[in-house]
C-alpha cells in the first residue's frame, strides 16, 4: 500500500512564512515527479503550485514565482515546499502529489494526499 501524507500547514499573517513536507512511503518502486497543487475557497479546482522531477528540475506558478521553493529528498522520498512573503491570497488546501510506481503494481500512477490547510490573515 502506499500513502502520501502532508504536515506543516496553519495560520501565518501575511508576509510570513511556511514549510510544507510530504512523505511518500509504502510499497514504492520508484517515483519521478513530485508535486504541490492548492485548492482555494470557493473554487472547484486544484491548481499547480509547484512541482519537481527527479532529476530535480523545478516548475512553479507564476503567482509563487521568487517567493515559494520546492526542493526534494529521493532517498527518502519526501518534497518540501517552503513558502515566504505569504499573501492572503495564498490561503488554500495544499496536496501533495506523487507520480510513482507501486511495486505490486508495475505501471505509474499519481497518488495524492490528504492536503493541509494554509491560511494567512491579511
């Protein structure tokens, strides 16, 4: 089985900072990309934040462009988003997201967590 499970959100006022972790775990093969999507009140999709390969190239929306950073440990198949300068407009639930394989299974597959919830007070 695998899981994907998200810490690290709360109540930052606007302008401060956050760490997000995930960590992947389970019967894992391998995993090629990794990622960060938010939900924000009142909107029906996900949007990507940020999202990093295994090689370790990097993609970020431009709202978080300078100011989010993504970095990723593959030997402990764990990413980390680390948020500055916080907006309101921030404010979301974060999911993490994994493209990997499960062993007992052999083909690819995105797995998501649970999300955590970001909120930041203007």
């Amino acid at each position: 089985q695998v899981q994907v499970v998200e810490s690290g959100g709360g109540l930052v006022q606007a302008g401060g900072s956050l760490r997000l972790s995930c960590a992947a775990s389970g019967s894992i093969s391998s995993i090629s990309a990794m990622g960060w999507y938010r939900q924000a009140p009142g909107k029906q999709q996900r949007e990507l934040v940020a999202s990093i390969s295994s090689g370790g190239g990097t993609n970020y929306a431009d709202s978080v462009k300078g100011r989010f950073s993504i970095s990723r440990d593959n030997a402990k198949n764990t990413v980390a988003l680390q948020m500055n300068s916080l907006k309101p407009e921030d404010t979301a639930v974060y999911y993490c997201n994994a493209r990997l394989i499960d062993y007992r299974v052999g083909l690819p597959r995105l797995y998501w967590g649970q999300g955590t919830q970001v909120t930041v007070s203007s």
